[in-house]
C-alpha cells in the first residue's frame, strides 16, 4: 500500500484556510485520492476537548508557556490517534493548523523561544512534520477586513488579539518559510478563490501521484 501525505494549511485570521482546504479536497478527490480533513487544535475527542479550553474565556486565560503545552498536547493525541494512522492507510490528510501556528502564535508572538515550541513538540509527537505546509499570506489591513466581515464583534480569544499581535503572526510565518523552504511554501492569498487554489496545486504539485 501506498502511504497517503500530510498537508498542513497554516495563516494568520481571515486568510481564507477554510474555502481553500475545501477546494484542495475537492481536487484530491477528483484524482482519486482518499482525502481527510481535519483541524489543529481538535481531530479527536481530547483534542477537541482541549480546544475548547484554548479558545474560550479572556485573553489573559493561559500564559504563553501553558498555552504552548495545551496545544502540544492536543497535537500529540491528534497525530496519534488521526493522522499518522490515516496516512499510513494511503489517506491524504489536510489540516488547518499545525505545527507552525504553535510556532508564530505561541513561539515569536507571545515571547517563546522557537527551541521551546519544538522541543514540546518532539516530546508530544516524535517530531512529525507535514510533507507540506502551505502558508496563505495576507497583508493585514485585507487580513482584518475578511476577519471583521467574518465574525463580527465575536472573534474568539486568540482572533481577537491586537493588530501587532497579528503583525508579528504574519513576520513569523514568513521566517518560517525563509528556514524551511523545501516544506513550506509561502502563498499569496489574495484574489479570486479559484486563483488562490491554482496557486496551491502549484505548490503541491511535486507531491501528486
């Protein structure tokens, strides 16, 4: 049997992740691939549970450390009971959310060492890492907009954060790409739907069958 791939789909709020998780699915499938969606936090009954935990309350809730490990821990039963199982089945998992929003949300947003999100991380899950990680890129006055039309005055705790919290997200996640260019991929997330997904199949393309 032919192992399946792992693809994470990373970005800050209202980079579009859900419409274009949607669309690759959709384009996997077409192909005649086993597809499973997922998120990060949740993909399993802990982690969901724990996502709860994450998302709701006050921005004060959790510090940066305890944050960082609740989101290790989520990681850790989700890649081991979910992902690794499916993709040794030959499934292709998709993924909003992965490693590397620990690494810019709790990691270089909220002060933790990048050594500190990966060390959690080689504990909780072994190291595992996606075969590819696609990063949709926004500027954020377009990032602030999609999310205000998105949730309103509701956002949830981490969405909520100030301009520069999501400014420093942005910087990140563009580190990120610079130090890992042949896993992660930087797209611009900007334009038609349609144009942000030939982008994306473009950046999968060396991973299709």
């Amino acid at each position: 049997m032919t192992a399946g791939r792992f693809i994470s789909i990373e970005g800050g709020e209202g980079a579009g992740k859900s419409t274009q998780i949607a669309l690759l699915a959709a384009q996997l499938r077409a192909m005649g691939l086993t597809v499973d969606l997922t998120r990060e936090p949740g993909g399993t009954d802990g982690a969901e549970a724990i996502r709860q935990l994450l998302l709701g309350g006050g921005d004060d809730r959790w510090g940066p450390a305890a944050e960082a490990m609740l989101f290790a821990a989520a990681r850790s039963d989700h890649v081991e009971k979910r992902i690794r199982p499916a993709v040794a089945q030959g499934t292709w998992v998709i993924s909003d959310r992965f490693l590397d929003s620990s690494r810019a949300y709790q990691g270089a947003s909220l002060g933790l060492s990048d050594a500190v999100i990966m060390e959690l991380h080689r504990i909780g899950s072994d190291g595992y890492l996606p075969d590819r990680t696609i990063v949709l890129d926004l500027p954020l006055e377009a990032s602030r907009r999609r999310t205000q039309a998105r949730d309103g005055d509701n956002p949830d705790r981490i969405g909520g954060r100030s301009d520069a919290f999501h400014q420093r997200v942005r910087d990140a996640f563009h580190q990120i790409a610079v130090l890992e260019p042949l896993r992660v991929r930087l797209v611009d997330a900007s334009g038609t739907p349609d144009d942000v997904s030939r982008r994306i199949l473009a950046a999968i393309a060396d991973l299709l069958p």
